[in-house]
C-alpha cells in the first residue's frame, strides 16, 4: 500500500518570497514516482513537477524545485519568487510500478499575500 | 494538443436519478482514470483503462457506478440511483503508457450535487 502525508492543512507566505510545501510518503515499490500538482479554485489539477525514485538530482520546473531526500521518505515542493497566481491547493502524490493509479495526499493551501 | 475534457461541468440531480458523465482524453494518450475527490480532501482513484480494457478498479466503486471505454478513446462514467454521498468532483485523467515519465494529465473535472 502507498500512502503521501502532508501535514500542512494551510500556509501563508508574502509575494516574492519563497515558500516549501511538506511531503512525506510510505511504500514498499522499490521503484516510484512522486509528482506535485496545483488545483486552483477552478478545480482543474495541474501538473507541476516530478521526481523519479531513481534520479540522482532534485528536480526543477522554473520557479518550482522538489527537495528530494529518499532516505527520509519526503519530497517537499519549493516555489522560489512567489506571485499572487500561486494562491491554490498543492498535493503531493505518487504512483509505484505495480499501479497505474496515483496516491493523494489531503494537500496544503497556499496564500500568497501582497 | 488539446487537453483532457470533460462534460458536463456541472450537474445537479435529485437523489435516486441516474448521471452519466464523459471524458475525452489527450487524443494519443492509451491510459485513461477516473477519480472521486470530495470537499477539502485529494482525489480518490476509481477506476482506470489501459485502451479499452478496464484493468482495476477501486472498492470505492460500488456497483451503482459503471465506467466505459468502447473504442478506446472517450470514457463515461455512470452512477445509478444516485445518493447524496455521490456529491463530489469527478476527475478524468489520461497518459501514455511508455513515455519516459507517465505524467497524469487531468480534466477540469465534472462537479456533482445530489440533492
């Protein structure tokens, strides 16, 4: 069984900032793949970034990094220079090779403040 | 490249009526999900297709739900005899099986109330 905790219910952070979103995950695949999406009020996940359980180097999408430490089990989302347009709900998920389907964590609402 | 739709947007029924939903993936994607995500939580995992085939299913899927496939492309998803419990959003999301890195990209969802 897969599961992603974020512990985060919300959090705040000024506009041009940067801000890290928690995430923690458990699983027995030797092989994983985590992944962060942004759902706005609109109700529309969107993809963000992923980290494969393999890969050496954290990675980065723009002004979006993922804090990778396997050994800890986290995988914590990084948005450097926040802007108002971040203000969404953020959740961590995850997929192992046995499944096709992806595990949510319960998500953490960003709110960017001028 | 359009992205994964989804109608309708919103749908309002009384409780014990039947509610089909659609979804039309990302049209070269082979692998097509559902899920369920309900007030304040993630989405849930329903049910998904690999083409035409209906590989797993979750036991949230009780048997007044059914999902489709027929030739591969678009999705419907039908809840019979409907229940307040059935309010929630319903996510469509497709990928292609054999990329690199199998990204689910998301619908923008068909929002359910039961009344």
């Amino acid at each position: 069984a897969q599961k992603i905790t974020q512990t985060q219910p919300g959090m705040f952070v000024q506009e041009k900032e940067a801000v890290t979103l928690d995430c923690t995950y458990d699983t027995s695949d030797p092989s994983y793949g985590l992944f962060w999406y942004k759902q706005p009020s609109s109700g529309e996940m969107i993809f963000l970034i992923y980290q494969g359980s393999y890969d050496q180097q954290n990675a980065t999408e723009g002004r979006y990094s993922l804090n990778f430490q396997k050994a800890r089990k986290s995988a914590n989302l990084v948005i450097s220079a926040s802007q108002l347009g971040d203000s969404a709900m953020y959740f961590c998920a995850m997929y192992g090779t046995s499944y096709g389907k992806l595990t949510f964590g319960q998500g953490t609402i960003l709110t960017v403040h001028p | 490249d359009t992205g994964v739709s989804q109608n309708p947007r919103h749908k309002i029924t009384k409780r014990g009526q039947n509610v089909t939903f659609r979804c039309d993936p990302i049209s070269e994607h082979n692998r097509l999900y559902w899920y369920r995500q309900t007030l304040g939580q993630g989405p849930e995992f329903l049910t998904y297709f690999q083409n035409e085939a209906q590989l797993e299913k979750s036991r949230l899927l009780s048997d007044r739900f059914s999902a489709e496939r027929p030739k591969g492309s678009f999705s419907t998803l039908e809840i019979q005899r409907t229940e307040q419990g059935d309010s929630a959003m319903y996510l469509c999301a497709s990928s292609l099986l054999g990329e690199a890195v199998e990204t689910q990209y998301f619908g923008p969802g068909t929002r359910l109330l039961v009344l």
